[in-house]
C-alpha cells in the first residue's frame, strides 16, 4: 500500500524561464492526465467498485477518460492563447497588432531605402530633374550598386552647387593662463632664437612681460595655414579676452651705458625719485621716447620699464678748477657735456618687473658702472593664433565664394548638406543671405556634434528612394470574369511613402484607394 508522503505532486507547478519562443504552459497529456485520474480512485470508497485496472468495460473508467481528454485540450488551449499574449510568442497577425496596438503603433510595409542627394549643375541657368532620374550607389559592405531614382521634377541651379564654410580667424588666445609658445604671423616675423623679447599685451592686455626665445619651428596650423611656432621660456600669462592683434613681441635696437663722471654737483646715475628713479645716460639719447618701453640690464638680469618723463641737462665731466701762479688766479670752467635723464615709471627694484634672477637684488648708484639701457624698441614678431578647426554647433556659416543669387527662376534653395573633413554629412534646413554671404539655418535647425574644416556645403538638394521604375504590359481585362488577377513581371515592388504603383487603362491613370467600398464607378 502506498503512502500519500510518496505521492510526488501533479500536476507540476510552471517554471517559465524568460526570453522563451514558446510558452510551456500544457501541464501534462492525456495519458499522464488519465494515469493521475485512476491512482486517485483509492482516495473515494464511492468509486472502489469501479474495475479501471482489470478491463475496459467500466462506465467509470469511461469518465476517467472524458475527463483526461477534456484536461488535456483545456491544456492545449490555454499554452494557444498565452502565446498570443506576448510579443515574442505571437503566432497571430492579429494578435501583433493588438498589442503594438498599445502603444499607438500602427503597422507598414517594409520601406524602400531613402538618401539625400547633393547634385551638381552645370552651365549658367536653372536645370529640373526629370520624373524618375535615376542615379547609381558605389557598393558597400557585401551588397553590388543600386539605383535609386529621384523624387519628383526637382530644380537646381549650377549657382548653388557649392560652397565652402569659411575659417573665422581667432581673435583671442583659446585659453587664460600661462602660454610658453606663441604662434607668429611668418612674412612679418624678424625674431631669433636666444632675442630677449618684450611681450606687450599679456594678462589683461595692459601689461608687459620679458621672456626669452628658446626655439623657433615653421608648421602647418590646424587651420591649414602656415605659423612661427615660438617657444617662450619663461611662459607668459595671457587672459582668454585679450585681442590677439595687440600681443607684439619688441626688442631694443639700441644700447646705452649710465653716467660715470662722479663729479660734484652732478645728480647721481640712479637717483630715486618719489616711489620710482631717474637714471642718466652717458650721453644724449634722443631716440628714446616719452611713454616707450626700454629695458635695465645688470649682467645677466633685465628689467623693463615705461619711460615716464625726458629731460636733457649738462653735466660736469672735468670739475672747475683754480690755478694760482705767483700772484695771479685763475678758474677754469668745468668741462660739461648734455646727458639724456630718463624718468621710469616704477622703482628699478620693482620685482614684478624682474627676468633672469631673483629679482630680489637692490640696484642702485654704486652699480651705475655695470647698469645699461636697451631701448629703440623694434616689433619683431606679432602673435597670430591658428584658428579653431572644428565649427561647433550654431557657428557662422560664412561661405566662400561668396555665393551668386540663380537669376531667371523664382527657385531658391531651401535645404543643405554640410560635409565636414571626416565624411561626416549633415542635413540642414534653412536659406542664404545673400548681401552677407552667409548660410541661415531655419529655427530649431542645426547639428549636434562639431564638424571639422575644411566644411562643404551642397545647395542642390533632392530626394530619392532605392527602386527602378519599370513599365510593363499587365494584360487585358474581362468584363465578364469576376476577381481578376494581374501579376507584375517584375517584383518585388517597393514601397515608399508615395505610390510607387501606377496603372493604365486604355491611357486612363487609375488613382489608389483604400477601399473599393462606395467607389464610383
């Protein structure tokens, strides 16, 4: 006698992984069903007269049978019907269509393939494409040519079959901060490798800043045009609003030495003056400036100055003397020579305006001997930064040349495809300004990611699906024959979002419908 603890439960439980194609959702068959149904009847003392195990005959083994089989298709139908209801098990068009139906999704046929194509025109007037133009792809991937044809009699214009998006120049440095290489304007540029320099317009524009040229390369800028590319050590500080054209490299074309007569009453060769110094020169320097920059040399340190005031004045190089002979005296003058005295706008200690040392040292008269003035300052090279070689999104679409409005037909055009140097292409909505020269792109029109230079631009835009157009004669109808059928010689026929079909009857175009439903005749 078998115990209930051995009975192992039935039917099993579902155990439905996901990602299946097919729902295991049938319990169990007939026979498994049948089987269940008669080790039961031990469980009723109603049904122990029944003889299911020992014959056929049995009124209620035929029960169990009808029972068995009922099971079983109610088994049978319900795994049906939960495959109906998922996406992925769906067997039913029907069923498909109810649930992307959920979403709003209405069904189509498998569109033919579409391009946007940028045609070139020649001659000097305005050309319209015929119905049906067709053109060839190159091949791709593992797939030969095809052709696609164009979309409607579309009109373009030699005028319009091109352009290029010009480079703007930068006007500022791309960045604020310390820049040890500065790029120069090479037809102009007379600097040399190891020239102390004088870089005016650093930081905010206002200021000054020596540095020495390190080195010096000739290059190709990203902008594709050709820079001195000078390195700067030390590095140079420029704000990221600072106008390009106003950075100028200087050096001093003349040198001149301090006064060394020590002779009383002649001012000091350094002599401090209010919170800055006036210094005197060892002779008449007229070509120093009021308001230009020189620069103090001590040996290998350097200082730069503005010059804040001029004046020249005689000084004593051979004192006066008396020369007493017997009785007689007799003075001689002092021996005088003229002196250019430069007034600086800062004091010579000033370590802001310190290069090659510590900037700490104290000068003064005692160092007059070795102090010089570099002065005449001369441009030797201006600052020119290359360009930015990428147009980022909503940049100026400058075209060169200057693009010629089509004369003689009303068309303009409306849509634009933007090639960029690395074959990315983009389609942009949107009209030319023709007094300016400049592409407009339509509200809401633009690209999302920078396009790098060199940039072209197509004007003649058209539209055109994958397919040929083929005429054929289907047959002749019979008025007499009901459901007539005409097979196209030539298949499959694409589908696009215009018809792509279109009969003839005895020359009469026959228009689509949806529905013959209520249709005239």
């Amino acid at each position: 006698m078998a115990c209930r603890c051995d009975r192992i439960p039935f039917p099993r439980r579902p155990d439905i992984a996901a990602g299946l194609t097919r729902l295991p959702r049938q319990p169990a068959t007939f026979a498994e069903l049948r089987a269940d149904f008669l080790a039961h009847v031990p469980d009723h003392p109603a049904l122990t007269a029944w003889r299911g195990r020992s014959g056929d005959d049995d009124p209620g083994l035929l029960l169990v049978d009808m029972w068995a089989y009922l099971a079983d298709a109610l088994g049978f139908y319900d795994e049906v019907v939960a495959h109906e209801q998922y996406l992925a098990t769906a067997r039913q068009r029907r069923s498909l269509e109810r649930l992307v139906g959920l979403t709003g999704y209405r069904p189509s046929p498998a569109s033919s393939a579409s391009a946007v194509l940028a045609v070139q025109a020649e001659g000097t007037t305005a050309v319209t494409l015929p119905a049906g133009t067709a053109v060839r792809s190159s091949g791709f991937d593992d797939e030969p040519p095809q052709v696609f044809e164009v979309t409607g009699e579309p009109t373009i214009h030699p005028w319009t079959n091109g352009w290029t998006v010009q480079v703007p120049p930068r006007t500022t440095p791309p960045t604020a901060g310390l820049h040890s290489v500065l790029y120069l304007d090479p037809t102009s540029s007379r600097v040399r490798e190891g020239d102390r320099v004088l870089v005016t317009g650093v930081g905010d524009g206002t200021e000054s800043a020596l540095t020495r040229v390190t080195g010096l390369r000739k290059g190709r800028g990203t902008d594709g045009e050709t820079h001195l590319e000078a390195t700067l050590d030390p590095p140079v500080p420029l704000d990221a609003e600072v106008s390009l054209p106003e950075i100028r490299l200087l050096r001093a074309t003349a040198r001149a030495s301090l006064w060394s007569a020590v002779v009383t009453g002649n001012p000091s060769a350094v002599a401090a003056s209010g919170g800055a110094h006036r210094i005197t020169l060892d002779g008449v320097h007229r070509a120093i400036g009021a308001a230009e920059p020189v620069v103090v040399t001590l040996g290998t340190e350097a200082r730069w100055f503005t010059v804040d005031g001029l004046s020249e004045e005689r000084l004593a190089v051979v004192p006066s003397q008396t020369i007493t002979s017997g009785e007689d005296t007799i003075t001689v003058p002092a021996a005088t020579a003229p002196a250019t005295r430069v007034l600086l706008d800062t004091s010579i200690n000033t370590p802001a305006r310190a290069f090659d040392g510590p900037g700490t040292a104290s000068w003064g008269a005692s160092d007059a001997p070795s102090l010089a003035v570099e002065y005449a300052m001369k441009e030797v090279g201006r600052v020119r930064w290359p360009a930015d070689p990428t147009l980022p999104p909503g940049g100026d679409l400058l075209l060169e040349p200057s693009p010629k409005e089509p004369t003689g037909t009303p068309w303009r055009p409306r849509r634009f495809v933007l090639e960029d140097a690395d074959g990315t292409a983009v389609l942009l909505d949107g009209s030319i300004d023709w007094a300016t020269g400049r592409l407009v792109p339509d509200a809401g029109s633009s690209w999302a990611l920078p396009l790098v230079h060199p940039i072209t631009v197509r004007g003649n835009v058209v539209d055109a699906t994958r397919g040929e157009s083929h005429r054929e004669v289907l047959g002749s109808g019979d008025a007499s024959v009901a459901g007539q059928a005409f097979d196209l010689g030539k298949n499959p026929l694409s589908y696009a979002p215009h018809s792509t079909l279109e009969i003839q009857v005895d020359g009469v175009r026959w228009s689509p419908v949806d529905t013959l439903f209520r249709q005239p005749p």
